[in-house]
C-alpha cells in the first residue's frame, strides 16, 4: 500500500485527482468485524429484557410492566428462558436471532460508576479506564484498540469509523478515525479537483496536538468510501434497497459498508431518557426498541451471512433505570443495565455472567439492579478472543482490567 | 514558501507575513475575531483597544433597521410567549377530539408547522441579533448561557416557549450569576425540559434536581451525594407549568401560597412541606421560600463559582484557565457578588487571553456567522434557513441538542474529519452565490440578487495579511471568483478564531 504522503505528493506533481477514486479508500474489510452501538439516555433495560415472571417486578411497575409470556397475547413479553423475557416490539427482529442463537443478553452489566449521571458515566464508558486513579481524558477504549491492531499489524485501525455526526470520546486518542453521518444519498458537492486544492492548503497543518492535515484525509477518504459503497449498491439493487430514514437505514448502510471496507465502527442512538409516559408493551419505549431491533436485523441483512459470521456487535447504554417505576408512568436514572451481543458466531440463544435473584432486598441502593459483569471486563474477555490479543495488549486498551470468560465467541 | 508547520503558532504567523503592517492587522484580527461573531466585511479590521470595553455595549442597543424590523414583524415578538403556548394546547387538545380522520390530520399537519414556525422564528432572530447586534461580545454569552442552560426544542411545547427563554437569559447574560440561576427556575421551557413539571410530592421526579447541581450550579463530582439530589427534588416539588389560563382548586390554607406568573406556577398543594437538608444546611418547610433559599445556597458554593468560572474561560480562551486566572475569576466572582461581567472582564485582561488569540477553532456557530458576518457585512439577510440548515447538518443547531449538557467547547468536538468534510461542503454552499439569505420566505418571495464579495474592505483591510503563503498559492490557482470564495473559507486560516 502507498504511504498517503507519497500519493500525495505524487499526484499533486501529476496533475491529478489527489483523492478522488479510491486511492484514499480504506483497505477492504475481511476477517473480524466489530460494532459498538450505544444507547445514550440509559435505556430501561429492565422493560426490554423484562423479568417478566417475577412478582416484584410487576409490583414495582405497576402501569408499564410487560405481561408474563402468554401465546394468545401479542401485547405480551416473548419468553427467553425461566426468568427472562423479550419486549415484543423486537418479534420480528431480535427474537428470531434469539431462536438461531445469534444474540446473548448479560444483565446486571455496567460501569462502578455511581454518579447516576448521564455525561459523567457516557465519558467514563467511553474512556474505559479505572475510575479510581488519575484518567487520561481524550482517550477512549475502541480507539486505543484500533491503535493496538495498528501497531500489531493486525489491519483494523485503517477500516475503523464512527457513524455520528460528531468524533465520539470512545474513538479517539489511537489513530485518525473519520466519522460520518449517514444521512443524504447525494453526490458529495466537493469535486476532486477541489478536494485536491483544499488538501493542499491543510499540508502540516495542525491545531495544538490535533493534525487537522490527517483529519482531511480522513474525512475526504470515508466521504468517497461510503459514497461509492452506497452508490454502487444502489445501482445494483434499485433503490428500493435502501431503507427510507431513522436507524433502520443508517445501520442498513453501516452493513454494507462493513461489509466491504470498514471493519471497526461506532454508531450512537440518542432517545431513551424515559422518565415521563415511557409506555410498556406499546408507547414511546416500544416505539423506540422496535426501531433499533429493525435497524439492527436490517445491519445483520445487509452484511450477508459470511461477514456476519465475523461480526460482533455489543449493544451498551450508561446505566440502566430505577427498578420502580416513578411517579410519571416513568424511571428514573439507575445502575445495572442488560447488554447485548450478537452476531453469526456468537454463542447466543441465553443470557450470560452472573446473575442475582431480582427481590427489594437484592436491588443496589434499594433503588436500581447491582452491576455484576463489568463491561471492560465483557468487551475485554470478548476481544481478546476476537482479535487474538495478548495481555500486554490487553491491557492497553483496558488497564487493570480481568478479562470476564464467558464463552461468547 | 513558507514552512507550514511554523504557521501554526500566532508568533510564527506573524513572522511569515513580512510587511511591518501586518503584524498589527493579524493581532488585531485575531481580537475582533475573538471578542464578535466575527469581523464585517464592510469594515476594515477595528482598532485595538481594551478588550473589556466590548463588555460595556448595552446588550439590548438597537439593530440596524432592516434586521429590527423582520424581527418586530415575527409572531414571537407579537404575542406573549404564554398566549402561543396556550394557543397551540387548546388546538392540540380540539385536535385530538376531533373524529374525521382527513380533517384530523390535516390539522394535525398545520399544528405541527405552526409549531415548526415557532421554533423557526426564534432561532431567526437569534441569528440576526448574534449577526447585526452591536454588542457582540454580550451576544456571544447570550449563546454561551443558552448552551450551558441547554434545553431541547423538539420536547412537548418548548418549540413554543422559546421566544420567552432567549430573551430571559439575554437579560442577564452579564448580570449576576445567582439572578440568570432563579430566572431559569421559572422559565417554563427549562421545567418542561427537565420534567420538573411532573415532580410533585409523593410523584418525585428528581431530573431537574440532579441537573441544576451537575450541570448548572456545583458541577459532576464536586461533593454533593444522591441525599442531596433527592432534597432539592423535594424542595423543587410544586415548581411548574401551567398550560391552561385559569388557576387551581386550592383549600384555603394553601391558597395564599399559590403563585403564578405566565405559564409558570408554584402549586403548594403539589409541594412537600417537610423539612429539609440541603448541602447540609437545614431549610425549613415553607413553600417557594425554599426554593429561593435552595437557589442562593447553590449559587453561592465555592464549587460553582470555580465550576462556572472554568467554563467561562473555556469559551472564551479555548482552553482550560491555569489555576492561577480561575483564582483570579473566582476572587472576582465573591468580591463582585457573583457579576458575570466582572468575572468574564478578569479574563479578558489576563495573558492568557492575549496568548490565547488566534489559536482556537471556531465551533460551526462561529463558523457560520463569521462567515455570514465577513461576506456581506451589515447588507441584512432576509431569511436565515439557510443558517439553521447549515448548522443542523454541523450538529449544532440552536436548541438542538437532545442532552442537557450543552454542545461541547473544546475543539477536539469539531475538528473530526466527518466534521471537516461537512464543513467544506458548507463553505462551497456560502461561497457559490446568495444561497437563498436574501430570498423573502413568503411563497413567490423574490430572491434579491447578492453575491458573496470576500475581497472587500476587510481582505484590503488587513485580512489578506493574515493568509499563508500555502493557503495563497491554492488561492491563486482558483478557476473562478465563487471557487476563490470556496477555497478561502475552507482555508485553516478561516477556521482560527
């Protein structure tokens, strides 16, 4: 592969389109894919992975508790083992994945962060560092783990994405990652002769410790590579491939783009800060779980059955909610949570890592459920399998972490 | 040809440009830049002076005619913000009653772009007023308050409710920190936001709570504990809107309690009347008296004099204050009472603000309206979607963001390179042509010609002084006058503030 300056310089000399085409595209993607998804606002775990037999449960939720698995009620939880049920918004989506054992459930997940705080407890995620001890801000656990695949020559950093609008704490701190809205389906207005001029001008450049030069490299390279990935399925399928709008149709198109060149991504769902009316079988929490089950068996569709074999993708969120429900029909911020893997190989079909009979005595604070599976620990355990990482490694992208053996891939 | 990584440091800019009247001009640049929106194209680079007199425009001093009088012609300066609130829920509520489905949601549909319409206007006028007002730098805080008081549009009825909260913190974006705090407390559209609408005794909602002392006041991990989240959610219970014009059924005892003022309401029979303890100071049970004791305890901590203090700097620095200015902020803040404008003044007249010129990034406000503000000056644009389109695609669109933390300050948010690539594409937008700014709203509105003319007083005012040799050689090789624009404001040297 060309270094980028060489390009560059070269085909500035020439003439020629420095980015346009794919000299700038991200090698193709092969071999091991990750996605991280996460659910900013804490997403009312306890209502989407319900324990939906217990008493205490339906006690403590009076108006939004999910009705006890029963066939003839479609408003009714979907049976997932002897304690645990699945929101029925996700029939269509989640449970058939449940059923290929594709997808595991950890509940009792989360962070030792106590601050109940959305922003503190996103960041303290994002960083994946003890909290205890001095952190180093600007650093965040999947781009220490890009930089790590880098160095190991593992391949992996260069594909690596973040689909928001902004570069999310968790991604930076390792190499150069782009990020990208997936928004418009518009050719980008920039042409390559402009491309090529606004390079120039951003040669060294920097800003303080940022290298604004990479950055617009970065940017112009994932701009033409998502275009192209998404134009030339378009020209293949019609347009009728392609979902409308919402989550369903970025992840749709973060599936084909993971499919053919990146292989290490972020995407975030805002949306889940349901203190008020949040709902129970139907309302504002259905209507959201509904829209990101879709989004993701749509991202599973769209990769195809050989790269979602070699895919993982974890669904996290801060914390999880008060396991009582409020005064407002709604919960309030909480602590434990229930994360999601899933993915071709994973070994899904139950629900993974400790657990804790759900009674008042047994709540965190008497409020929320206790944290029993550190996500560090999770991600840890699961990429050090994924990517064959030593403890050296390891231990750079979680330090002081003890990778949890749960046996997921 | 000019070594490109020594450009970066403001000394070295200055060195590279060789005439001995650029020196001034970039340093004068870069203050204008810093202490506006932006400097206008129609006026050569200001004179330098004392930052702190930029502190001393009265906040409300009149607009240029043409941006007063599209402002005076929108609805929210029309009509009280309690009215178009009232208004749109008893349309809601008629909507929702109604049984034929067609005529439903054809209602339905013009609610929903009243609503949009609402919320259009006021990030209009907030726009005009950040573009055209004389006190920018006074504008520039009105901002900063409305991002640290972050609420989200999209929720309930604050699309209708924001006419009222940006004039409330205009108001007293410069007066005392403790007044802005209690102004907030009563502002519907922040009660609404937080929830604090649905908290009432033996309903506890403790959002609002948490937020005032994480975000607002003491700052995350400054000491308070979940005990005093939960105290202030009780003294906050009763605090709320009403969205209807009559009062409640209270029992005589309670009644004279009642207050009520627009859409803002204490209710005292939704209010815990035990005591409480509150950073642990006792408040005794008795109504909104506990609020307003709860408001003086919280703006008077050390930890949210140092904690707002601090984000003050961050804005206008760019980058944390070394612990001896925050000292300096904080000293300032008890020996004036907590005046925001004596605060921000101690800034202004350290070192590190003068080291600081020049060496920031613009967020995409900035961006946006430096932009606006260089291209045509005071020549007033008549219609800002444009703006609000170009800062939504930037994802920062005015009362935009869903979390209540506000958009971020520090650079790093902004220079990603998805970020970079849209802010390209924004900057081929602007520089093409008029891009729809002087083009009436009205359907069959005329569009006025108007073209972007950056080589203008400013450029032969000193601002081409202040560009590279890199950036001027792809300058030169521009095909035409709009990709000239293009280039110059997709240059790193347009991004410094």
């Amino acid at each position: 592969m060309l270094d980028r300056r060489t390009v560059l310089n070269g085909a500035g000399m020439a003439g020629l389109s420095l980015l346009g085409g794919r000299v700038m595209a991200a090698p193709a993607a092969s071999g091991t894919r990750f996605l991280l998804v996460f659910l900013r606002g804490a997403y009312d775990a306890a209502n989407v992975v319900a324990p939906a037999g217990n008493t205490f449960y339906h006690e403590a939720r009076p108006t939004i508790a999910l009705a006890a698995p029963d066939p003839v009620n479609p408003q009714a939880a979907l049976p997932l083992d002897a304690d645990w049920s699945l929101h029925p918004a996700l029939r269509d989506s989640i449970a058939p994945l449940w059923q290929a054992r594709q997808i595991a459930f950890v509940p009792f997940a989360g962070t030792d962060d106590m601050s109940r705080s959305h922003f503190e407890t996103q960041d303290t995620i994002e960083m994946g560092q003890p909290i205890q001890g001095q952190r180093q801000y600007g650093s965040g656990f999947v781009g220490r783990l890009a930089g790590v695949l880098n160095a190991g020559g593992k391949g992996g950093g260069n594909g690596t994405i973040a689909f928001s609008d902004t570069l999310p704490l968790v991604m930076r701190g390792g190499p150069m990652i782009p990020n990208l809205a997936l928004g418009g389906n518009g050719k980008p207005p920039i042409d390559d002769s402009e491309t090529a001029m606004i390079a120039t001008m951003y040669r060294g450049q920097r800003l303080g410790t940022v290298d604004l030069d990479a950055a617009v490299h970065t940017g112009f390279a994932a701009r033409d590579t998502v275009w192209h990935t998404i134009d030339d399925e378009m020209k293949a399928a019609g347009r009728g491939a392609i979902a409308a709008r919402g989550f369903e149709a970025a992840a749709q198109r973060i599936g084909l783009v993971m499919r053919d060149r990146y292989n290490l991504a972020f995407v975030d769902v805002g949306g889940w800060d349901t203190h008020v009316n949040q709902g129970g079988a139907t309302g504002q929490l259905a209507g959201r779980i509904g829209e990101l089950g879709r989004g993701l068996a749509a991202y599973a569709a769209a990769l195809g059955p050989d790269a979602w074999r070699q895919t993982v993708v974890v669904v996290v969120s801060e914390f999880g909610r008060t396991f009582r429900e409020n005064g407002n029909r709604g919960t309030d911020h909480g602590h434990g949570s229930i994360y999601w893997v899933m993915g071709g190989a994973v070994a899904g079909g139950r629900m993974v890592g400790p657990q804790s009979r759900i009674a008042p005595e047994t709540l965190n604070q008497n409020r929320d459920l206790p944290v029993l599976t550190d996500y560090r620990a999770l991600i840890g355990g699961l990429w050090q399998r994924q990517y064959g990482l030593n403890q050296a490694q390891l231990a750079k992208i979680f330090p002081q972490v003890s990778p949890a053996r749960l046996n997921l891939i | 040809m000019v070594n490109a990584r020594a450009m970066i440091a403001g000394v070295a800019l200055l060195a590279t440009t060789g005439a001995s009247a650029a020196e001034p001009a970039a340093a004068r640049l870069a203050l204008s830049e810093r202490l506006s929106w932006g400097p206008r194209g129609d006026e050569p680079i200001m004179a330098s002076g004392d930052p702190v007199a930029a502190l001393a425009v009265p906040i409300n001093a009149p607009l240029p005619p043409a941006a007063a009088q599209t402002i005076a012609g929108l609805r929210i300066s029309r009509e009280p913000m309690a009215n178009l609130v009232m208004g749109m829920v008893e349309r809601r509520r008629q909507i929702n009653a109604m049984t034929d489905p067609d005529a439903k949601a054809a209602a339905d549909k013009a609610w929903q772009g009243d609503m949009a319409d609402l919320y259009r206007e006021v990030q209009t006028r907030d726009i005009l007023r950040a573009l055209y007002s004389p006190a920018q730098l006074g504008e520039q805080l009105t901002w900063f308050w409305a991002n640290h008081f972050s609420v989200h549009a999209p929720k309930r009825e604050i699309r209708a409710m924001l006419g009222g909260w940006d004039e409330t913190l205009r108001a007293h974006a410069l007066g005392k920190f403790r007044d802005l705090l209690a102004a907030t407390v009563t502002q519907p559209a922040m009660l609404q936001y937080l929830d604090n609408d649905q908290n009432a005794a033996g309903h506890i909602n403790e959002n609002y709570a948490r937020e005032i002392m994480e975000l607002h006041t003491l700052g995350v991990g400054s000491g308070y504990s979940q005990k005093d989240v939960q105290e202030l959610a009780r003294i906050l219970t009763g605090v709320g809107v009403r969205l209807s014009p009559d009062a409640p059924h209270l029992p005589p005892d309670k009644a004279p309690l009642y207050i009520r003022n627009g859409l803002f309401e204490f209710n005292p029979q939704r209010h815990d009347f035990g005591d409480k303890v509150l950073l642990g100071q006792q408040i005794h049970g008795q109504g909104w008296g506990e609020v307003r004791r709860a408001i003086d305890i919280l703006a008077s901590q050390p930890a949210t004099r140092a904690h707002i203090s601090r984000k003050l700097a961050l804005f206008l620095l760019g980058h944390d204050p070394s612990p001896a200015l925050l000292g300096a902020m904080t000293a300032e803040w008890q020996a004036s009472d907590g005046t925001i404008a004596r605060v921000v003044a101690v800034i202004l007249r350290s070192d590190e603000f003068r080291a600081s010129l020049g060496q920031g990034f613009k967020d995409p406000t900035h961006y946006v309206l430096s932009a606006v503000r260089y291209a045509y000056g005071g020549r007033v644009i008549r219609n800002a979607d444009p703006i609000i389109n170009w800062l939504r695609r930037m994802d920062e669109a005015p009362y935009g963001r869903e979390t209540p933390d506000g958009w971020p300050l520090d650079a790093a948010a902004w220079t990603g390179p998805g970020q970079m690539e849209t802010r390209f594409e924004i900057a081929k937008a602007i520089g093409n042509g008029s891009a729809g700014l002087f083009k009436a709203r009205e359907p069959g509105g005329t569009d006025e010609p108007a073209f972007p003319q950056l080589q203008n007083a400013l450029w032969y005012g000193g601002l081409d002084h202040t560009i590279g040799a890199q950036t001027k050689a792809v300058l030169d090789r521009a095909a035409s006058s709009p990709q000239w624009n293009m280039l110059l404001l997709a240059s790193p040297e347009f991004m410094r503030r």
